[in-house]
C-alpha cells in the first residue's frame, strides 16, 4: 500500500519536494484559495505554523481553482498575496486540482485515507488532512472548521 512519503509535489517556483522530507513530523495539508470566504484562516494557519513549528508541525499549503474559480492567480502571485496579507512562511506548493480525473496524486491519497461525510470528493478550499509522524492520515477537518479548533488535535499527535 502507499503511503504518504510515497508523493512529491512542486512548491510555488517549481521545486520538486517529496513528502518523505517530512517523516517524523506531523503534517497539516490544507487546499488553500486565496479569494475564498475561509481565506482568512491563512492568519489561523500561519499561527498554527509559530506556535508548533519548533515541536514538529508542518503546514503545507496547496493553491486550488477547482471552487468557483477562487484562485485564477499565478503561483507566484497566489504566494504573494499569502506572504503580504497573511504573513504566510509555511511551504505553498502549486496550484493543484484536488478532484476529479486531473486530481493531484496526493489528493488522491488523503482523500482515500479519510473520507468526508458525503464521499472521498472535496467539497471546498481548507479541507484540511492531518498527518501523524508516522505518516498516517489521522483526520480529516471540513473547511469550516478553523485552524484554532484544530489545535488541540495536533498538540495531541507532537
């Protein structure tokens, strides 16, 4: 069977990453949107990323369109936005397709590890997929819950 460190994805300026860089920390991956009702969560998530960073928390963030067209933006520009409204200094990868035939492999992955009330399918951008150190998608967040009642989940898996 696959597991997580199995994928790679390319960051914001086309750097190839494999997730086994990863191993031993406690991943949150979140598919992010910058023109979104939920873009605010960035700020949740960059604290999120502060506050346990230094203990082992990663958060990877990855761009998608796929929601009413709430990321039209370059990479470059989608990385920006994130950097000078958010003060985002947390990996965002690519713009991605998280469903569908196009979906991104890793996407593909969480979504089978854990799936969401209605099916595998994302329903909308910050879904969230929790990974514990040993790389097992422990839980999987809807995108209204907030990075600040994710906290204690993760402060449970560092």
């Amino acid at each position: 069977m696959a597991s997580i460190y199995d994928y790679s994805a390319a960051l914001s300026n086309g750097q190839e990453v494999s997730l086994a860089n990863y191993k031993g920390k406690v991943l949150l991956i979140v598919n992010t949107a910058s023109k979104c009702g939920f873009t605010p969560q960035f700020e949740g998530l960059e604290k999120l990323n502060k506050e346990y960073k230094e203990q082992g928390l990663e958060i990877l963030g990855f761009p998608c369109n796929q929601f009413m067209s709430q990321d039209p933006g370059t990479n470059e520009e989608i990385l920006e936005y994130c950097q000078v409204n958010y003060g985002v200094t947390f990996p965002m990868f690519g713009k991605v397709d998280v469903n569908g035939s196009d979906a991104h492999p890793l996407f593909q992955f969480l979504r089978k590890q854990q799936k969401g009330m209605m099916g595998d399918s994302i329903k909308w951008n910050f879904t969230k997929f929790l990974v514990d150190r040993e790389g097992n998608v422990v839980e999987r967040f809807a995108p209204t819950t907030t990075p600040e009642q994710i906290e204690k989940s993760i402060e449970e898996l560092l």
